[in-house]
C-alpha cells in the first residue's frame, strides 16, 4: 500500500461580500485517495471525490458563462441607449 500524501495545488484570494474583512483565501489540494480538499479560510473545508469535483467545476464554468452573458448583454444595452 502506498503511503498517504496531500499537495496544495494553490490558493487564491476571493472578494467576499459577506466577509466585510477582504479577500477570502480558498485552497485546493488533493490527496493520494483520490480526494481534493477546499478550503475557505481557516474555518470550513471540503473533501469531495475527484468525480464530485468534476461536476463542481462544470458547475462553476456554468456560472462564470452565465455571468458573462449578462454582462454583455447589459453592456450592449448600454451602448444601444447612448447611440
């Protein structure tokens, strides 16, 4: 049996409204199981399957898109209304 390991991918600092105190740090990392953890700050963490972590990030993208064409569309509306 091999030996139990964790790696930090990363971590990056996240504006969050309802903090009020800066960014939040969120790390990833995953681990010899076969388990990625997210962490938020010091105070929660998640441990999911890397196929629960897949849908997540599908999930995510889904919503990064979402946002996008809502900006555009509103920044179009814009443009229209000043031409």
């Amino acid at each position: 049996m091999s030996e139990y390991n964790h790696r930090l991918i990363g971590t990056v600092g996240v504006d969050d409204e309802s903090n009020g105190r800066g960014k939040l740090a969120i790390s990833v990392g995953v681990d010899t199981l076969d388990m990625c953890t997210i962490s938020f700050g010091s105070s929660y963490a998640i441990r999911i399957p890397a196929g629960d972590l897949d849908w997540l990030r599908d999930l995510l993208h889904d919503a990064s898109r979402e946002l996008m064409i809502q900006r555009n569309a509103e920044a179009l509306s814009v443009k229209q209304e000043s031409a």
